[in-house]
C-alpha cells in the first residue's frame, strides 16, 4: 500500500494577467491600482494518492483460472481540492469610467468599485465552501460607479451620467473551494508467453459532487448603454451560472499488448 499527500500554498499577483485585449483593472494609467491577485491563483491545493495492490490469496494459486482472476488486482484513489480563481466585478454598459470613454469603451473592462462604506467581506453574501448555487453569492446592492456631478472634473452642467474610475481592488473575490475524488480498478492479465491484457476501471468525480464556477460578474447600471442610471443594476451579479469539471464520468478499458 503507498499512500502519498501534498499541500501547496501559492499566490500570483500582478497587475494584469496575461496579454488580453482588454484591460481588466481600475485605471489603464496607472497601473498600480490593478495590482491584485493574478486570474490565475489558487492559493490552496490539497491532493492525497492512494494505492492498493491486493494480496495474493494461497488457496487460489493452485488454481490458474481463479488465481488469475482473483489475485494481483491494484486500486487507485485521487482526492484533490483547491482554491476556486479569484475575480472582480464589471460593467460592460459602459456606466464605469464613463468620463473618460462615454458609453462607447470598447478597449478596457473598467472595475466597478464598492459602494461608499462597503467592504469586500460585507458585499459576500456567502463564503467559498458549503455554497448553496441556488442563492446569490454577492449582493448587487453593495456595488456603485463614483458618478460625478455636474461641473466636476469638468462635467458639463446637466450632465449626471459620467463616472471616474474607481479604486477598490481587483479581484478581490474569489470562487467557491473545488473537491473531486477519482478512483481505478485495474490486472494484468498475462494470457500466454506473448500476450498480456490490461483491464481497468476508472471513476471520475466518484460522489458526483459538483464544482460551481465564478459566479456571474457583470452588471449592468445602463441597461440600454446610456443614462439614465439604473440603481440597484439589472443584471444577475452573483449568480452561479455554471459548473466545471466534468459530472460522474466511469469508463472500462482494455489494453491488449503483445
């Protein structure tokens, strides 16, 4: 029996990850303020290895057929769990940084900020584990662009509908905890001095259990790409929309080998 685990702690941070089109921060001149975690980071991961070769049973060896079907079969087990990817909140109707681009931004992914007096903890409204995907995991309300008013920063008088960017951090939520469990049965069957026959069974994500994706993170302040602002945003900021992984998958080989 050999039974082997492992945990790995690690955190990617940048100010943009990768080389996309768009920029996925809060200010593209400045950097700076998208410093945060990377798209990429998962902070934990846990595996543990399992494997089993079962004992060769005496009273079956005397017996070729039930010693070769019976004895010298293997079990394998992988259990793995790991961070769920970090992600920030935007919107694409143009409401955010809209002094600087109008409704018309088409080259960055502005972050909306929190609401005045928000923090990251207080817009959750659940953790990373025990997830319930029937319910929101953030709440819309604690979301706002810093619209300014008229005749700031040059606002035209009337105008009520342009927005700064803001500065709340990036990625500053993260999706829920991720388990999966795989499992295989195999034996090589040694059919006669050339041939040899390797059957197996394999389970993966054993229990079912599912894995849910970042929840959606798009709101919309301007359901129609342009003032009038729309407060709480339309949208369904914080719903778990998807999952990832595969469901229940079990497969049978054989390999026959000569």
């Amino acid at each position: 029996m050999r039974l082997t685990a492992s945990y790995t702690w690690s955190h990617g941070l940048d100010d943009q990850s990768g080389e996309g089109l768009f920029y996925t921060g809060n200010d593209p001149l400045n950097l700076k303020s998208g410093y945060g975690s990377s798209d990429y980071d998962q902070t934990h991961v846990i595996m543990v290895n399992f494997t089993y070769s079962t004992p060769a049973i005496a009273r079956f060896q005397a017996n070729k057929a039930l010693n070769g079907l019976l004895n010298g079969w293997t079990i394998g087990a992988q259990a793995v769990a790991q961070s769920g990817q970090p992600y920030s909140v935007y919107d694409y109707s143009g409401s955010q940084a809209s002094i600087y681009f109008s409704s018309e931004d088409e080259i960055t992914n502005p972050i909306v900020p929190l609401a005045p007096g928000v923090t990251a903890k207080q817009a959750q409204l659940q953790g990373t584990t025990g997830v319930n995907a029937g319910m929101p995991v953030l709440n819309a309300a604690d979301f706002l662009p810093q619209f300014l008013a008229p005749g700031q920063d040059g606002v035209p008088a009337g105008d009520t509908g342009e927005s700064a960017f803001g500065n709340s951090g990036r990625n500053l939520f993260r999706g829920s905890f991720g388990v999966r469990f795989d499992t295989s049965l195999g034996k090589q069957f040694q059919l006669n001095d050339r041939f040899k026959m390797r059957f197996s069974f394999d389970a993966f994500n054993l229990f079912n259990h599912p894995n849910f994706d970042t929840p959606n993170n798009d709101v919309d302040f301007y359901p129609n790409y342009e003032p009038p602002v729309t407060i709480p945003p339309t949208g369904s900021l914080g719903v778990i929309q998807h999952t990832i992984g595969s469901p229940r998958f079990l497969q049978l080989s054989a390999h026959l080998s000569f």
